[in-house]
C-alpha cells in the first residue's frame, strides 16, 4: 500500500527516459551535480487520515527513516491525499499546518505526577505511573462497587469513577477502551459525541 | 450524515442552518461549489451571523440564536398551508396516515402527561391506536382529525410568516423567499440537502431542531435521494466511530440500548429491546436484537459467556439514572466521585460553565489525564494568571498525565461524518515515551487484573475472564480489534431453511450482520460494522476511487456502515413500483427479481413491491416518523426559548411561564440560580469555530496560532457604538457565570434584529482560545455558557446565552 516517492520517481524515470526530463532542463548531469537529493525523494510516504474534522481527509505522512528499530522515523512533510475521494488532494488551514500540530512543543513526552497540593509536575516511569494509578482505581472500586441494588437486583456498577473517552482515538482503540470499562463495571462514560 | 459527503455534488438546493461548513468543514463544503458550478444548484444560509458559508450563498438570511424551530415550524406551515409536499412519498412512507390516541393533546405549550414537578412528559397517550392485532390504525385518506398529517397541520397552523418574523428576527419576506426555494423541491425528481453541525444539537431544544427539518424533508420526499438527507457535519475525525463504538453511558457498542435496574433478567431485557412490527409485512429490523446483543458479550467474554449464565448479561452494569457528561460532572461537584479520566478530552475548556468544571475537579481523589497534549484541563490546579485563578495548595486532586500518540503514530480505522471507515496507517513513533490509546489502556487494564488475581477484591469476575485474545496482550493490535469488531462465526453458521447448508465456516470472518445469531455461535463488537472485515479481508483499507454511478458512491473505497450502504434509507429513492423518483439520479430500483442499482440495497434484496415492505426498516412502522413517540419534549417539535433569553416570555405562548424553555429540559439543583436574565444581561452570545482552528488542539500547533493568535470576539456596528467599542479594543463579556477578555472584532457580518418590539444584538464568541498552548494565553469560553443542556441528548446550551459587554 505504501510506494516511496523514490520508488514513484524511478518508476518515472524508467517510462520518461532522459526525454521530457532533460528538455526541462533537468540533465542527468545536471542531477549528478546536486548537492543532495531532495528529502521527498527518500522519505517514506504514509496513506493517513486528518484527525481534526469528520469530513476526515485523506493525508500523505512524509517520513525519513524506514520505521524499523535502528532508523526511527521521523516525520517531515504532510500533504492532501489526492486519490482520496473527498478531499481530492485539499486540506484547509487546519489540515495545512498539521506537521506542527506534529511537533508541538506542548507534546507529552513521559508519563508525570502532580501530587496532592503540589505546584508542580513530576517526571515518572510508566511503570510507577501504572501502579499508582491502578492502585487509587481498586481502592475506589473495591470501596464503592455495588453489586446488588436496594431491591436486591444485581446491578454490578462502579459508578464513583468517570471517564470521558476521545474522539481523536480511531475505532479500535474506543472498542477497547469500551470493552474495558464496561469490564471493570462502569458507568460514567461519556464521549466528546456528546458535545 | 444519511448520506455523504461527495453525494453533496447532486443536490438541487443546499441548505445551511444550524452551522457553517465553508469554515468548520471546508474540504467537504468545496461538493457544495461542486453541485453549484456542475448543476446549477442554490445555497441557502441561515445563520445569526453573515459567515463564510454565506458569503457564497445565492440567499443568506439573518436569525436570532436559539429560535430555529421557529423558523423551520413557519416551513412547515407554508409547505402544508400551498400543498407543497411529495403526496406519495409521505402517504405511504411516512406516519402520516397513523391515528394517535385520543388522550393526546397540546394545550399552550404543553404536551398532554406534563408533569411539572419532575419536568418530563408521561407519553402514554403520545402513541398509536391500535387494532386487534397490535397493528397501528391508518386513515390512508389523511382525513381524520386524530391522524398524524391533520394533528401536524393543526400544530404548525400557529407558525405564520408574522410571528415566524417576529420571534426569529429574520425578515418576512426573506423567510418567504426561502420557503420558496424549499418547497420547489417537492418535486420528486428535486432534492434538497441539508448541511447542520453543532449550531442545532447545542441548544437545550437541540434534537428538535434536527427533527423539524427532518419532518421538512420527509414532506418535501427528500429522504433517501442521492442529493437529499440530513447531514449532520460532526466533529472529530472519528466522533463518528466513537459515537457507533457507543463510548457513553446509554448504549453499548451498536446502539444497542444499556441495561439499567428495570432489566432485572437477560429475557426481561432482551424482550423489552426486541420490538414488533407495528405494520403487517414490515422487516422492523430490531428484531434482530438478541442476535446483536448475544454476539457483543461472546466479543467481551468468549467462553465464560454460555447461554446458561445468559451470556454473562449480570456481568453488564446497570445504569440508575442518567451518566452523561454533564450529570457526570454534577456528581463530581457534590462530591459523589472519586476518581476521573480524560482520555482525548479536554472538560475544563469544552463543558459548560468552567468554574463549576474546575470545582468539580478539585473534588476528585485522582484524575488521569491521556492525552498527546498538556490541555488546560490537566492543569486545572495550577496557577495561571488571570485565566485560572486558583491555590494550587487548596487542590488536593492527585493528577497524572500519560503521553498518548497522534493520528498518524498509530494505525487503525476512522468513521468519516458519511460513516465511511478509512484505514490509515503509522507513519512514526510518537514523541519520547507516547504510547498509543490501546496500549495504554491495556497497561492499565492488564495491571488491574493482575492485582484482582493475585489480591482479590470487589466482583473480580468480569475483570479475570474479560476475553483478551490478542497475540501480544500489552499490545492488542488494530487489525485483531478491528476483526473482533466485525464479527466471526465460532461454530459453523448454517442456513436456518436448510441446517445441512454452512454459510460461515467455524472460526471465519462473517459477511456481515445478516450472519450473527442470538445461540452464541457467532461473536462480534458492533453489529453495524459487521462484515467490515470479512474473509475477503479489511475493507476499511480499500482505496478504489472508481465510480461508475457518476454519483460518487465509491463503493470499493473503504467501508461505510450498514453493510457498505452509501445512502440511507435508499428504497425511498424510488417510488411504491420500485421506479427512482429522479431517473437521471438513480440509487436503486426494482429489476423484477431483486432491488439493484448504484448503492446496498436498504431492503430485503427480494422484497418485490407489491409485497410493500416500507423503507425505514429500522422502524417497527417500517415508515418515518412525522410524529415521534419516543422524543423527551414533544412529537411535534415546539418552539421554546433558551435559558437564557432576551424576551419576558415565549411569543407562541405569552402566558404561560411553564413554556416559555422547553419544559422537559433537565435543570439541576443549583444551575437554575446560575441563569442570568435580559435585564442585568440584554445580549445574545453564540459560541463558533475558526476555519484556522479546531477545537483547542490547534492553540498549540504553531502555524495555527500564527494565523489566528489571540482571543476575540465579534459584534455589530450598531452595538459598538452604543457602546462606545472600537475595533481592536481590549473587552469585557460577562455572563451570570464568570468573564472573558478579549479584543473586539467590529462587523457588519453581525446585525441586530428586530425581535418581539425590541432590539436584540448578538455577540460572536470563538471558542479556540485557553491557558496552555502557543497562542497567546488567553480566557476559556466556557466560562461564560450555562450549565444546562437538550431534553433528549443533554448537549449542553453553548449557542444561545445573555452577556453583557463593557470596555475592559
């Protein structure tokens, strides 16, 4: 699914030859001269979706580095998906200055805590983030769960826990953050849909 | 959207009300210029403000915040009062010709079962008279004054162009121009569309809005056309997906109804959700309810989910009363919660009232911020000038914020507003230590169930055998949820007409919905995006734009749910014969054999016309309903004033006091105070969106907040020099609630209206704006927007509350 736009040009170049190419101009030599290729040329393209409105835009993430463990991609360029059926290749202002939503320096990058009274955050491990969160969340549901109702109907809610669930999520993580809560029994869940 | 979007490119008339999607929805509105350019089709917008969608309109026409129904209740009126209505269409698939119980009334503004105490409606005489069989009683004539085309008449007969005019603003003669244009689509062969976003959900009357214009449509036949429909133009990239994944109190994923305390037994349940048909011969397509139930819990619980136990129904919890997310921050505030999580979610700057939100969560013990964002919401407890004014040594909230991934650090499916599911895949890592949604839940989840292993607790037993089947449990992978989601057979699925005929091989992926069964043979998430992966594979990842309708249905570019379906309720493309009412548009007709044609049938494929199955299948009726039994508020939509509203009563009902805001609405115990009035504050504000911002992400992407980089607000010229007001003056807005300061905009594109013998102006509030982020710090909106939201979906009154303005 995903053609790199190196493969893409040299598909072109194998049809065009050194025809249309060198009357614009563009030489072999003249290639060979550069200093370096151009970035779009080694970056990997990536079929993606805009995630701000749901008229849902078709995007082409640009990326340097293949993915793998020891060549990290990095995001570079984002563009309109131009097969998409709806957009046709646009984006608005929003969509357009995607790459900077990207790399907005207000990126969580690790896991932190800001304790009770305290004025600032802290750095933690997820490991210690897991833990502590998961710790307040049995305490709470093990004090509050109700199992039976006054009539003695089961009812099996945890209901002094909330969550509101993301919109920005794509369907399979809401699935499962569904599947999870509705699990741990309970019920004040609530999505952006919403508002 | 009951349709999609490049199915905008066929309509005759688009009609923009309630939104403005050159701004919100830019890349969807360009099949508005399309259908303008290719088939001379009209723009109408309607609006309080002169907007970009306007500014390309072939007719713009001013209206007061908050009176739509108003407006669209006069349309109404005008189309029955001249006959301009599609007589086929409504006659045989609407509830036009249903006879209603004699018990109903509408007695000055008030439904018949009003009980004022607990501000709702007893609907039992809101219902069809039945005959023996339990089949609902017509009057195919429409000549009985008990049926539902002569009560409708009656109802909207008070909606005259004068007093449309004069509770809405807008000027007679352009709400007659208007009419106009609408009612030349009762031709069968015209459509209108109808483009609205949140400028009607968020009103307390949010829902009827969309009802009326509904109703506007089925009368003018315009359901189920290509070109026609009502398109809600939604929010997020995935607010649909989320929405059909149900990630909210009242349904479980499918739509599927939640139980609450009244289901006591899984039958007990199970029979109430299974309706029947309530016309002969109709699919009433809910019957199929147990198999759609039966089949989510084989996805939650696999094994430990056996007909004996009632497929683990006891493990579901049940609801006790409403959890929706204003009801969830009301418990927060008197203390009822303990712990929170915002996953993607930022309350403090997008719930109403703001300082009741920052309240509420000071209250809590522990509060888990997911996010890729450090949003305005995780740092409620902080300090942060005039903007949050607040000790973070009083807050005693323990706060954590995880770093979640981005859209395209991750892969996976998302619901595009015309309900089509695209595939897009991970084109890096996220940023540090992010990690994606699943990930993150699963950590959280596989650690609780690690400590109710080993330590015991509370009802640990739909923790330990909720059904995790994934290759690497830390890390469930899209492609396995997205399988889980879809469906597949766990024994062999057999033809119920011949039992020796497999239709789904054990361990398969099913087709789609039509395959589920209620014996716990099949297994599958969500019955509507059955089929999406199928033994052919994800469908959602198919990228073939061909298009040999000419009408843009893309049937092999992703998957649109029901069923790959396009176009809802497309057997109302074509007429009782099975003929397309536009020949030149056709999405389906009869062949003699079977229903064929450019879209998935919304039909049993056989069903031949002269069997008159009706179109709206998911209806016991199997027609659409003009008179609703199950709204909150009223069949008929009423009009009922905001909360907060410029006028001393409600024009249509100018004595009585119970009428004058919608009398079902939900106001709770405190908020009512919390209202302001038209003398300490006499204008109207609106809360909008910038085409350079979405939401409040984009504050913090730099590009965005280069172009748009500080709060303002718009108002009228008029306004500006009563009060003294410049452009690019520093101002004060004030509600009952709290204040904002932001710099003044002065515009034409705002008027004040003449409303009910007085002068009303509006003020344009942009939402975007907060503490955090690389725009310049600013106020939260919502600290000014009452806390008190629709009868029906409880979407908070962002659009139509009173300020006052002074110069800061």
């Amino acid at each position: 699914m995903q053609v790199t736009r190196r493969q893409f040009f040299k598909i072109c170049s194998a049809g065009l030859g050194g025809s249309s190419i060198a009357m614009l101009g563009y030489s072999p030599t003249a290639a060979l001269a550069e200093v370096r290729e151009f970035k779009l040329a080694r970056a990997t393209e990536t079929r993606n979706m805009c995630p701000y409105c749901s008229v849902s835009c078709g995007v082409l993430a640009y990326s340097i580095g293949d993915k793998s463990k020891n060549a990290k991609a990095e995001i570079i360029h984002i563009e309109g998906d131009p097969d998409n059926p709806v957009n046709r290749g646009t984006l608005c202002p929003k969509g357009a200055g995607l790459l900077d939503m990207v790399h907005s320096p207000n990126r969580l990058k690790y896991p932190e805590v800001r304790e009770p009274g305290s004025n600032e955050w802290k750095r933690i491990s997820w490991d210690e983030a897991i833990a502590r969160i998961t710790k307040h969340m049995k305490a709470d549901r093990d004090a509050n769960f109700i199992e039976k109702n006054a009539e003695g109907t089961t009812v099996n809610r945890w209901n002094t826990f909330g969550f509101l669930a993301s919109s920005a999520a794509a369907n399979e993580p809401g699935y499962l953050t569904s599947k999870i809560l509705r699990g741990l029994g309970v019920v004040a869940l609530d999505t952006q849909a919403r508002i | 959207m009951t349709n999609h979007w490049v199915d905008i490119k066929n309509t005759d008339l688009a009609i923009i009300m309630g939104g403005n999607a050159a701004e919100a929805h830019p890349c969807g509105f360009k099949w508005v210029i399309e259908a303008k350019k290719e088939r001379k089709a009209k723009l109408v917008v309607v609006d309080p403000r002169f907007t970009r969608s306007a500014s390309v309109a072939d007719f713009y026409a001013p209206i007061r915040a908050g009176s739509d129904i108003a407006f669209l209740g006069g349309v109404i009126n005008y189309l029955m009062t001249n006959d301009k209505i599609h007589h086929d269409y409504v006659k045989n698939y609407t509830n036009a010709a249903f006879l209603i119980d004699e018990g109903f009334k509408f007695d000055d503004g008030l439904f018949s079962g009003y009980n004022a105490e607990k501000r709702s409606y007893d609907k039992s005489t809101w219902s069809y008279q039945k005959d023996k069989d339990g089949y609902a009683m017509v009057d195919e004539t429409l000549q009985s004054p008990n049926c539902v085309f002569q009560l409708m008449k009656k109802h909207y007969s008070r909606y005259t162009p004068e007093l449309v005019s004069k509770v809405t603003g807008t000027p007679k003669e352009d709400f007659l121009r208007i009419c106009g244009m609408i009612a030349e689509t009762a031709a069968p062969n015209k459509t209108m569309t109808v483009l609205y976003a949140l400028g009607w959900t968020e009103h307390t009357v949010g829902s009827q809005n969309i009802r009326t214009m509904a109703m506007i449509q089925l009368l003018l036949g315009n359901m189920g056309m290509a070109g026609g429909g009502i398109n809600a133009l939604r929010g997020h990239a995935n607010v649909q997906g989320i929405t059909d994944m149900c990630l909210y109190s009242e349904v479980l994923p499918g739509y599927l109804s939640a139980p609450t305390d009244a289901d006591k037994t899984h039958e007990e349940y199970l029979a109430k959700r299974t309706p029947k048909a309530l016309r002969p011969g109709q699919m009433n397509f809910p019957q199929n309810f147990p198999k759609w139930f039966n089949s989510l819990m084989k996805a939650f619980y696999g094994n430990a989910a056996t007909k004996e136990n009632g497929f683990c129904y006891d493990w579901v919890p049940k609801k006790d009363g409403a959890y929706d997310a204003m009801d969830i921050f009301e418990r927060m505030h008197q203390g009822k919660m303990t712990g929170f999580a915002c996953q993607g979610f930022n309350p403090l700057a997008s719930m109403a009232n703001k300082r009741k939100i920052g309240d509420a969560l000071a209250k809590l013990k522990y509060l888990v911020i997911i996010d890729p964002l450090a949003t305005d919401t995780s740092e409620f407890w902080k300090h942060h000038g005039e903007f949050n004014e607040v000790d973070a040594s009083k807050i005693q909230t323990e706060v954590f914020r995880l770093p979640a991934n981005l859209f395209a650090e991750d892969a996976g499916s998302f619901t595009n507003s015309g309900r089509v599911a695209q595939w897009h895949w991970k084109a890096a890592d996220g940023p540090g230590e992010s990690k994606g949604d699943s990930e993150i839940m699963a950590a959280l989840f596989l650690r609780l169930k690690e400590l109710y292993a080993k330590d015991g607790g509370k009802f640990p037993d739909a923790i330990l055998n909720l059904a995790w089947p994934y290759r690497q449990p830390a890390k469930p992978a899209p492609e396995e949820l997205l399988m889980e989601i879809s469906g597949k057979a766990l024994a062999d699925v057999t033809d119920p007409a011949d039992k020796t005929k497999v239709l789904v091989k054990a361990g398969d992926q099913v087709p789609g919905f039509a395959l589920l069964r209620d014996d716990g043979s099949t297994s599958c998430g969500n019955w509507i995006y059955g089929g999406c992966w199928s033994q052919a594979g994800n469908l959602t990842a198919r990228r073939d734009a061909s298009d040999p309708s000419g009408l843009g249905q893309t049937l092999n570019w992703g998957f649109s749910w029901p069923a790959n379906r396009r176009i809802l309720y497309n057997r109302a493309s074509a007429d009782m014969a099975g003929k397309p009412w536009d020949p030149k548009r056709p999405v389906l007709r009869w062949t003699g054999t079977a229903w064929g044609g450019n879209d998935i049938p919304d039909m049993r494929p056989n069903a031949a016309p002269d069997e008159k199955v009706m179109p709206f299948i998911m209806a016991p009726e199997g027609v659409a309903r003009l008179f609703s039994p199950i709204m909150a508020d009223g069949p008929f939509p009423e009009h009922y004033e905001p909360f907060e509203s410029p006028l001393d009563s409600n024009p249509f009902h100018p004595g009585n006091a119970k009428a004058k805001s919608n009398p079902a609405a939900r106001v709770f115990k405190g908020d009512m105070d919390s209202f302001g009035t038209a003398k300490d504050f006499p204008y109207v504000a609106t809360t909008y969106r910038l085409v350079e911002h979405f939401h409040f992400w984009t504050k913090h992407a730099h590009i965005n907040a280069v172009l748009q980089p500080e709060h303002f607000v718009e108002i009228g010229e008029a306004l500006a020099k009563e009060k003294g007001i410049q452009a690019g003056d520093r101002v004060k807005v004030r509600s009952n609630r709290g204040h904002i300061k932001a710099v003044a905009v002065v515009t034409k594109r705002i008027r004040a209206l003449e409303v009910d013998g007085k002068k009303v102006h509006t003020i344009g509030i942009p939402l975007h704006f907060g503490f955090k982020g690389v725009t310049k710090p600013g106020y939260i909106t919502n600290t000014l927007t009452p806390f008190v939201g629709d009868a029906n979906s409880q979407t908070p009154e962002y659009k139509a509350f009173l300020v006052n303005i002074e110069k800061a």
